[in-house]
C-alpha cells in the first residue's frame, strides 16, 4: 500500500488538492510556483481613514437632526402642556390663533386678545391643528 502511495504522489510543482482529488493551484491564495506573480497585500489604511471619517461625518449629521427633531418634540409637549393646564372658558377653533398669558400668581390663561390690545405679560401665540396639537406662531 505504502509503495502505491509513493507511484501517486503528484511532484511537488503540481498542486493538487488530496482530500477533493482536484487541481486547485487557481483557488489557493498563494503563489503556487516559482514564476507565479507575487502575491502582496494593497495597503487600504488611506482608504480605512478615509471612509472612517465619512461614516463619522454622516453620523454626527444624522445624530444632529435627531437632536434637533427631539429638541423641537420637546418644546412643542413643554408648550401643549402650558397650554392645556392653562384656564380658559371657550372651545378653542381648530386652526384659530389663541394667545398665552401669565398672571402675576404664575397661574396661565389663553385668549382670543392680542397682545398688542392688551397689558398682560405675554407667552406666546399659538394656534391648534386638526389633531388636537397646539403649535407656536
């Protein structure tokens, strides 16, 4: 058995694969002779810094936006709770104008007076969409 081994065995300048019983020098990633190109790695580290600063620049964009949604989100829930915990004594319209006003106990109220008609200390204007959400002018 050793001797037919021995009759099989393949020269060493041939590459063949024992466990596929295939020739494989193609697949292998290593040159396989001695007038095979050399085989060397590119060096990506320019490229790595380069998209590794394109990928921070585009996360801190979209990290800024958010912020900046969920900055405005929390200004107009500071707003609509003012609001609703504010006296008034009408049903506001959708889509009409309302005016926010602060007394001097710190207690609020919403009119349908101006500022410009009136002497109370002046918060903010405000009008109440569709949804029920009330959003500064």
């Amino acid at each position: 058995m050793e001797h037919n081994n021995k009759q099989n065995k393949k020269p060493d300048q041939v590459v063949f694969n024992e466990e596929t019983q295939k020739y494989d020098a193609s697949l292998k990633p290593y040159a396989t002779s001695v007038g095979a190109p050399v085989i060397s790695s590119t060096d990506n580290l320019a490229w790595k810094n380069r998209n590794i600063h394109k990928v921070n620049k585009h996360i801190k964009a979209k990290y800024n936006e958010l912020k900046e949604a969920y900055d405005t989100m929390m200004e107009q829930f500071e707003y609509n709770n003012l609001i609703y915990q504010a006296n008034f004594n009408f049903e506001p319209v959708v889509g009409s104008t309302y005016h926010l006003y602060s007394r001097a106990n710190q207690s609020t109220f919403l009119s349908i007076i101006a500022p410009n008609e009136c002497n109370f200390h002046f918060i903010g204007s405000f009008y109440l969409d569709a949804d029920g959400i009330w959003h500064k002018k």
